[in-house]
C-alpha cells in the first residue's frame, strides 16, 4: 500500500495541540502523542543494530539471550492508560474541558497491542563469529533502554518481576484481576452474555467452572483444548489439570494450594453471577461501575479452579465482608465495567448488599461523612409477590441519588412541572446525556404512568444505549397510550426490526404510514424489514417512496442500490451509489460497492478509481485490495494487480487467495517460476484443487508433464469430478506415452461430463484415433465423440475437424479423411496450425492413419 493507517483521538473544536495516536498493522504497533512523529517512523528505514549493544555483545564469549518483557509491561500500564481516557473529561477544569472530547472507545484494546509485544530478544553467538538478531518491537528508545538494562537473563528477568509482587502486593493483585475482568469482558463480547457460574442441565460447557470457560481470552487457548468440556470439572482427566492452574489466578500472598485460588465471584440471584443463567450487560441496570463482577477472597474460602463454585450471599452467608481478603487500605474487587476497585475497609455490608446486586436502583455510598459503627449483617431482602403492583412499580423505579448530576427533583402536583421535565430529559438526550434521560423519563413515568410521551422518550433512550428489549417495552406502553401516534408506531416497529423480528416491525411500520403516509423514516424502515425478508420487490417500492418524500435519504438509495445490484438492474445500482456519494461524500462503502458495479459492466478503469478511493479512506480494507487487484487483472494491468496482491499479502500473510491470485498474474505473465512458487504458498494454507491444477498447467509450460500429472491427481483426490483435471490429466499422460492410463482419464472426464464437453470429447478422439498402441485406439469411438464436437462447435473448430479426420483414416476411409482435412485448413486462421495438418493430409493421400509422435 505504501504507507499505513495512523488513528487518533479528535478532538472536534480548535484546543490542545497533542492528539494521542497510533497505527497497528499486520507487524507492528507505534504510538505516540503526535501522529505526525508516527508518520515519520513509517516513512523511516529500519535501524541497524546499536552499536552500544554490539559493542558490550563482543565482549562476551558465550551465548547471550536478552529478554524484554513487553507485554508484562503493557499489562501493568495500560490498564491505567483507559482509566486516564475514561476520567479525563471528568476530572478537567471546565475551561479546558470544552475544548477536548476524547472516546476511550475508540483506544485499541488491549490484545490488539500485546499482540505486537513479543519479547523484544538479541542473540548473541561469538563461536564462528557475532551474530545478532533483533526484533524491535520497542519504541526508537528501546536500544537505549537496552543498553541500560544491560544483560538481563531470563532467571533474572523472572526474579524481578518476583520482587516487583513482593514490594507491592496490591499493584500485583490489581493488575491480575483486571487481565481477568478484561478477559470476561472479551468472552461477553463473543458470546453475547457473561459466562454462566453454575452447571446447567443441558449445557455440558457450564461443567465447569466460569475461570475454565474464559481461557481462551487469557492467551490459554492451549490448556483450554485440554479440558474435556463433556465431563465435570472433577473427572479423572480433568482433575489432572487442576495443577495446571495459570498464574493469573494465583494472587500474591495468598497461602492456599497447589490449583486453588481465592479469585472468587459472588454468586446471588440479583448479581452478575446468579447461577444457571448467563448475564448480558444489558441486565446491569445500575451501571457497570456500580455492580461487582469478582472479587478478593480469603484463603480459607480457597477452592480449586476449575471447580464451578463461589461465593455466596443470601442463605447462610450474609456477611460477604467475612469472606474476602482485608488488605491494610481495604478490600480488592473487580468491577462490572473491567475496573479493579481498592475499597475501604468500613464499607458496610448494606453498602456490600447493593454493590453485589444489579438491578436495585439504590445508590452506593463509597464514602462516610462520618466514622460508622461496626454493622451486623444484613438480610437480603424477603421475597415479594410479583404480581402486586406494588412490586412491579418498585421493581421498575430507579433511584436517581448519585445519577444524572444536575437532574432537578420533581413536584408530582403539578402537570405543567410534568411538562417542563419532559422537555428537559428531551434537551438531555439531544445532548447525548441518555443515560440521565433514561432516570429523568423514568421518573416521570413512575410518577404519571399514563404519560405516552415520557414512555416514548424513555424508549428512545434505551434504544440509544443499545437497551432495545427495555425500549420495546416502553414504546410498547407508549402506544398503548396513544395508539393514533404514527411516531410511537414507528419507534415500536424500529426497535422490534433490530431485533431481527422483521414480520412484526413491519406491521408497526405499515400503522404510522396508515396514520401519516408522507412520514419519510417509516417508509425507509419498511424497505428496510422487507429487504431483511428478501422481499426487494416490496423493499423497492418502500425505498423508492421514503426518497421521493425526502431525496437527501441517503441510506434508502444505499439500500436501493444494493438491491438492484443484486438483481443485476447495474444502471440502477449505479445510479444510485452515485446520489449516495452526492449527498454523503465521505461513505466510503459506496465507492466500494460502486466499484463492484462499475467492474460487473467491465468498465475496470472507473472500477479502479472506485475501489482506490474507498482505500484511501481505509488502506486495510483487504476487500478493496482484492477488488482493485482483480479489475487491474481484468483490464490487463498486470503488475498494479501484483502490487496489490503482495498488499493482501503484506496484510494477512496466510491469505491463500492472494497468494492464488497473484501467482494467476505471474502465470499469465508465462513467469512459471514465480507462479509455482506462489501456487505452493497456497497450497501449503489451502490445499484445493484449482491451485494444484494452476500449478501443473505452469509444470505443463515447462514441459514438465510428469509434475503436471501428479498435480493433476492431487486436484482429483479433492474433487474426484473435476472434469478439467481429469482431461487435462488425460493429456499429461497422453504427452508421457501412457496411453493407457490417457484413455482411462479420459474415460472418467465423459462419465462425469456426459458427451457435453467438446474440450475432452476432441482430445479423447484425437487419442481413440491416433494413439500408437492397437490396445488404446478404437476408430469407431473416435469418429463418434469427434463428430459430437464437431456439433458442438457449429463445425467451426479446425482441431476437432483435423480429428474427424484422424478418425476416418483410422477406419480406412481416407477419401472422407482427405476431404475433413482440407476443411480443417480452410477453417483454421493459424499458419502454424495449418502446416501441421497439412502432415497428416500428405498421409492420407498416401492411405496411411495418422499416428501420434
């Protein structure tokens, strides 16, 4: 590509002039305050050796190995790096904060970065002379620090790191448990929940316990293949691996066992960890920073690993303060939101009681005005009926002590106060403030329950926070409320379609059209569910009337155009990619798509400017890559196709279709040594049968017909109907002299063909005809399959008719044969091709067969 991406943190007004930066690519991760000093390491060449480390290198005569512990590092400091992104708007005085808008959000995550931290190494070995090889992955500093960290061994290396836990037991802890709430967080984002805590029935997984689950996400993907998932954690298999327990789950100065850890959740009903079920995010209504995921516990409360157990609150256990592990300043916990949390000793368990549950409402108090006394435990609360609507109203209350700074308190007498909040959750969630406009909708609701528009608010909300099952159910209650309100309609079918229930958002969708039939987004949406179902003719007439209420709808024609391109409607499709760069210059997608048209009317040069402009935007957009690579291999341009391919190939260096698709362009640039070597590269990542066959079409050219026909069979072996290979195997063999295993080959191509293919039907005669063995030819089938190519191809082919030819010789009738054999000069536009048969015609006249050579 000839540069990489370098991504920052905006800033959307004129303020500061640093912009923390960095670019991650398939081999190395830079970062820095400014990105014009990573523009200027890209465009830097490698740094030789340092000649400060050559120099302390010759002086040793034995073998060196040096050791960075890169990832350890990062670890332990970057955890900080997304606490700082995440208070910085915050903690800022106001008059530096309007200038700044920073999205932690947008920071890389954490195995992105480890992944390039590899143990930056130099080897050293004086025998036959130096030797150094470096891998920097270290900043431009990391010679310097190199050669002052001196000669750090492994053993070394390994007892630092002991001393580091030992001076600061706290900071050691820390980091583990947040490696662990991060690893969690990873597994939610894969498997769309939290894992569950306790076995289930019907879920083998759930055997055992959540530690075991989330491997994987802790760099343990190996040991994680080891458990047999089917058995429980107890088995005589899986109990062998207990002992294998990874040194995250071993905390500094804890006593227990071998294979036990104190790294405990807390199991409740309510909490994060209730059992057989699995919690989403979305669960956490009190917030992700006021919900414990895992905490610190005391030795004695150690157990084994793998074993699916925890803590308990409610029961017997009602003071979880007993049960974890008192540091001097307090007691460790991991947070629902991926922080570790140090709280303080005086806590209280009512406090412990809220923190653990997940959807109370009730605020946390974190800290004491004053010196509390000692609390005795208390009692989780009893059940309630839950068909009292007493309860269903409490249960879904939220309590705004401590949320939505700056949110007023209501007066419930007053409908016109009623109003004026209303208006002000509005202008919150205009703000972006949602999660305030959620507690201020929320009240209200609580307060006027029959309020259709603070439900429609509080549902607009909860769908901006991605909560769409909590706004389905408030714009459900909101059109219970007013059901003649086409924008309750719409805001109802909206978050029932994101949840992939197309059917029944269009119903919704169809009602506010019903009740307002110029309503622009409804009609957008309805195309939308329709084109879900696959319905285009219906998704059509939607879009096309949603962009005639409004034609700056730029998505309607996006959608549109991708319906007719499937359709093959190009000019359609083309047209519209088009308005949707007039109105949104920046989409990016739709050069691509754009491209894909502009390529399918093979029109390659405006496909090239389409697909170069979406790279622009995105220089590791490999579909992009790929897409220009073939319009430049369509349009002849061979080596810009090249270029490309080594791009994709820069990028994802197993990406066999690259490398298959570059060694097409070497092929077709008869540079069959490079296209067998890139062929092998596919191989050796894909083996199939089109790159085997590639590769012997290249020995073919070589005149390597042996290679050629092993390859050939490898091809078969994938796809034993292959009807290329087994013909072109057939004239491999026909080429070595081994007629018989020619005729055999061929034989197989017309079982699986059928008499269809005029390719294997022409060569299989030309061998039926004129092979020299009596045992192979077979004049009477010769004449029949070349006459059924001839048929095929109008009489328009002179190879074929040449064979006709052939066939009749071979049965003795050489008049006919003289008489083909004239028409297959007349027919053939190849001088070359002419003299050649112009041979055989000599033979016939002569009333001699033709034979092979």
């Amino acid at each position: 590509l000839g540069r990489d991406t370098v991504s920052y943190l905006t800033f959307s007004r004129r303020g500061p002039g640093f912009t923390p930066s960095w670019s991650i690519s398939g081999n190395r991760l830079i970062v820095s305050a400014f990105p014009q000093n990573i523009y200027g390491l890209l465009n830097r060449p490698p740094m030789p050796p340092s000649k400060a480390i050559v120099a302390r290198l010759q002086e040793r005569d034995s073998f060196l190995f040096i050791k960075i512990r890169e990832k350890d590092v990062a670890q332990l400091a970057y955890p900080l790096v997304e606490l700082v992104a995440a208070q910085l708007p915050a903690e800022m005085p106001n008059d530096v904060a309007q200038w700044i808008e920073v999205d932690p959000g947008a920071l890389p995550s954490l195995p992105a970065i480890t992944d390039h931290l590899d143990n930056a190494t130099i080897t050293c070995n004086v025998t036959d002379g130096l030797e150094i090889v470096r891998h920097q992955t270290l900043p431009p500093s990391g010679a310097s620090l190199l050669a002052v960290i001196g000669m750090m061994s492994d053993e070394f290396s390994r007892t630092f790191q002991s001393a580091l836990s030992d001076l600061n037991p706290i900071q050691a802890n820390q980091n583990r448990m947040k490696q662990v709430a991060l690893a969690l967080h990873n597994y939610h984002d894969a498997h769309r929940a939290f894992p569950a805590a306790v076995p289930q029935d019907d879920t083998v997984n759930s055997m055992l316990s959540w530690r075991v689950q989330i491997l994987p996400f802790l760099e343990e993907y190996e040991l994680y293949e080891q458990f047999r998932h089917d058995e429980p954690w107890d088995s005589p298999h899986n109990r062998q691996l207990i002992q294998r327990m990874p040194d995250v789950y071993r905390l500094s100065e804890s006593t227990a066992g071998s294979g036990r850890t104190t790294l405990l959740a807390v199991r409740n009903r309510d909490g994060v960890f209730p059992g057989p079920t699995a919690i989403v995010i979305e669960d956490i209504i009190d917030g992700t920073s006021n919900t414990l995921l895992f905490a610190e516990a005391n030795d004695d409360r150690a157990i084994p690993w793998t074993k699916p157990d925890d803590l308990q609150f409610g029961g017997d256990e009602k003071n979880i303060a007993a049960a974890l592990k008192r540091h001097e300043r307090g007691f460790l916990v991991a947070l629902a939101d991926g922080s570790v949390r140090l709280i303080r000793s005086d806590f209280g368990n009512e406090n412990w009681f809220k923190l653990i549950r997940r959807n109370d409402g009730r605020s946390i108090q974190w800290e004491l005005e004053t010196e509390p006394a000692v609390e005795a435990a208390i009692e989780p609360p009893v059940e309630t009926d839950p068909s009292s609507e007493t309860t269903k109203m409490a249960s879904e209350a939220l309590d705004l002590s401590g949320l939505g700074q700056g949110v007023p308190s209501l007066d419930p007498s007053s409908p016109l106060m009623v109003d004026s909040q209303i208006e002000q959750a509005k202008k919150l969630a205009e703000a972006g403030r949602h999660f305030d406009a959620i507690v201020l909708f929320a009240e209200i609701t609580i307060r006027d329950p029959d309020n259709a528009e603070a439900h429609l608010g509080l549902g607009n909300s909860f769908y901006e926070t991605k909560q769409y099952k909590k706004s389905e159910e408030a714009f459900a209650k909101a059109v219970s409320l007013a059901p003649e309100n086409a924008k309750g309609h719409f805001a109802f079918g909206k978050a029932i379609w994101i949840q992939d229930r197309n059917e029944e958002s269009i119903v919704e969708f169809k009602k506010a059209i019903e009740l307002a039939p110029d309503y622009a987004d409804a009609w957008l949406f309805l195309g939308l569910a329709h084109n879900s179902l696959r319905q285009s003719d219906n998704a059509i007439k939607a879009l096309s009337r949603s962009v005639e209420l409004d034609n700056k709808r730029w998505f309607a024609f996006y959608t549109r155009a991708g319906i007719h391109f499937n359709a093959h409607r190009y000019n359609e499709a083309l047209a519209d990619y088009s308005r949707v760069l007039q109105l949104r210059p920046s989409e990016s997608d739709a050069h691509y798509y754009r491209g894909l048209v502009h390529h399918s009317l093979e029109q390659f040069d405006q496909a090239i400017d389409d697909f170069s402009a979406r790279i622009a935007a995105n220089p590791l957009d490999a579909r992009a890559i790929r897409s220009r690579a073939a319009a430049y291999s369509d349009a002849r341009k061979l080596p810009q196709a090249i270029r490309d391919y080594n791009a994709l190939i820069g990028i994802d260096s197993d990406d066999a279709d690259a490398w298959q698709d570059r060694a097409g362009c070497w092929l077709n640039l008869s540079k069959y040594d490079a296209a067998i070597r890139d062929y092998t590269e596919a191989i050796q990542r894909r083996p199939d049968q089109y790159a085997f066959t590639n590769r012997a079409i290249c020995w073919e050219n070589k005149n390597d017909f042996s290679k050629a026909a092993d390859d050939y069979n490898k091809a078969i072996e994938i796809d034993p109907n292959y009807v290329f290979a087994l013909d072109a195997r057939a004239y491999a063999y026909m080429t070595l002299r081994k007629y018989a295993q020619s005729k055999s080959s061929y034989a197989a191509a017309i079982d699986v063909a059928g008499e269809t293919d005029e390719r294997t039907l022409g060569n299989y005669s030309w061998l039926l005809a004129a092979c020299p063995d009596d045992a192979v030819r077979d004049g009477k089938l010769a004449l029949k399959y070349a006459t059924k190519a001839c048929e095929l191809t109008d009489w328009k082919e002179a190879w074929i008719i040449d064979n006709v030819a052939a066939a009749h010789a071979e049965l003795g009738a050489f008049d006919k044969a003289i008489e083909l054999a004239q028409l297959a000069i007349k027919t053939s536009d190849s001088q070359a091709d002419r003299d050649d048969i112009q041979t055989r015609l000599n033979l016939y006249k002569q009333n001699q067969p033709a034979r092979i050579k």
